[in-house]
C-alpha cells in the first residue's frame, strides 16, 4: 500500500491529499479504503485541482459506499449545485448559506458528500466545514450532563424561513410536506464516537422553553464554529471535496448569485439513523 502525502487544513477539521491524479483515483486500490479511514479522523478531504469527470467521480465515490439518487438530474448519481434558473433543486439552495448537516429531516441523513467545482466566482462563494465531534468534546463534564438527553425539533420550515421570513403560501404548503424530525442532541455513533446535531433545520428542545431551546442551539453553534475552529475552503477549478457529513455542519458562503457558480456533487447514503 503506498502512502497517502496529507496535509492538515485546520486545527480540528480537513486535510489535504497531495500526489492523487484522476488516474490515480480510478486505478489505486488501496486509496479508498484510505480514503474512509482519513476520514473519520479529519472529516474533509481536499483533492486539489483534481478534475474528476462526472464518471470518474461517480465510479470513485461507489468504492465508497453505496450512492444516493437524485433522480430529477440528468446523471442521477450527480446533483448539481448552482443557481441556474433549470435546476430542480435551486430554489432550496440558498439556504446552504446557513451553518448544516446534509439530510438532517431524514431519519439516517447522508454518510458523506464527493463535491467538485466546475464553475467558481472570483469572489466569495467558499465553503466552510466545522467539526460537532471537535464541538463534543469542547464542553465541560457538567455541559455533557447537562446535554445528554436533551432531543431537538428539526422542521424544514425552520431552515426555510432563514432565507424566506416571509413565505407564500406556496412555499409554507411546499415546506409542510416534509414532517417534523426528533434527533438526540448528542449523537452517539456505533463508532463509540459523540457529536452534537444542531444547525440550520433545529428548531426548538422537546420539553424546553421555545426561546430557551433555541438560544441553547443557537450557543452551541457559535461556540463550535468560531474562525479557529472552521476551515473555509476556497475552491479552485477542479477541486474534489469529500465531507464526513455525520460528524461535522457545513455551509456555503455568500457570492453574486447573478454569476454562474456550478458544483457537482454525489453523496453517499447513511449509513447509521441519529441516536
Ligand atoms: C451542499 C452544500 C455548499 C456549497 O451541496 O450540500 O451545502 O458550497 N453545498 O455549495
Ligand atoms: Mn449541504
């Protein structure tokens, strides 16, 4: 097995793979078992300028694990992340914008997600990853106590409403189609492993004062993704992200949404419910 050239990108979160070609990525075999261990550890794995075709990101990301299905895209291993008037999904997007765990309403949300960057901005546009397993064990004893049986209301409208506080009528139907979802607010992985859930879909504590519960959530947040605990990626054309969407909240940063910015992204599914 030759070994992998890693840097770190952040204190607590990402690393860089240095000396992988796309012909590297199609033929070592060794790399993604490689791949899964780095990881659980690091959380995010940069390929710099990569330039993964939709195929060879596809046949990579299912050495993986098994994929999700989008079916409304054209490759429906590949969703398309932009702000093209013809994309299916676009009008969800700008909620990405706010801290996340991808497929947090569902009961077992996504392993992990393979993003490449097709078209970038000049300006802004980054995407910022946070570890919660880094924000676990930043608390004190008590806080852990104090946490330990707390469950959290996640609702799409909760999510929506950051981009939308004025919503339709269209779009409250629209949002109310996806059921409310209870999650523990510490994650205790098969891996033994804890991490703390929150984000843009976490609404309120079950059994807590409304505003009590949400100024909680919305601490623990803050706490866990102040400047020296994020890393910010600034994508190049071709950059190849894959992000442990278990253990760690992602979100993208803001940029001129009249400009073309194109991500491709194919995900694995969970693999394990929240518990
Ligand atoms: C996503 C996502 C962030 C970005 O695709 O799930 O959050 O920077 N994307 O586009
Ligand atoms: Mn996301």
């Amino acid at each position: 097995m030759s070994a992998l050239t890693t840097e770190k990108l952040s204190e607590t979160v990402g690393v860089k793979i240095l000396g992988v070609d796309a012909e590297r990525l199609a033929t070592d075999e060794d790399l993604p078992g490689q791949c899964l261990e780095l990881l659980e550890r690091h959380s995010v794995l940069l390929f710099p300028e990569l330039h993964a075709g939709d195929e060879a990101q596809v046949a990579f990301s299912r050495k993986l694990g098994p994929l999700a299905s989008f079916p409304n895209f054209p490759n429906e291993h590949v969703m398309i992340i932009s702000f093209d008037p013809d994309n299916p999904n676009a009008k969800y997007y700008p909620s990405n914008d706010y801290w996340h765990i991808d497929g947090s309403m569902d009961e077992v949300p996504a392993r992990a997600s393979i993003m490449s960057a097709h078209v970038i901005t000049e300006e802004g546009g980054e995407t910022a990853f946070a570890s919660t397993y880094a924000a676990y064990e930043a608390l004190s004893e008590r806080e852990r106590e104090q946490l330990a049986e707390l469950r959290v209301i996640h609702r799409m409208a909760r999510i929506q409403s950051r981009t939308f506080p004025n919503p339709t009528p269209e779009q409250k139907a629209d949002w109310a189609r996806f059921p409310d979802r209870e999650h523990p607010l510490v994650w205790t992985h098969e891996s033994g492993r804890r991490s703390l859930v929150f984000g843009a879909s976490a609404s309120h504590v079950v059994g807590m004062d409304f505003d009590r519960g949400e100024a909680l959530l919305e601490e623990l947040q803050e706490r866990a993704t102040t400047p020296d605990r994020i890393y910010t990626h600034t994508w190049s054309v071709g950059d190849l992200v894959i992000w442990d969407n278990t253990g760690l909240v992602h979100r993208a940063c803001e940029f001129d949404r009249s400009l073309p910015r194109r991500m491709h992204r194919s995900t694995l599914v969970g693999q394990e419910p929240i518990k």
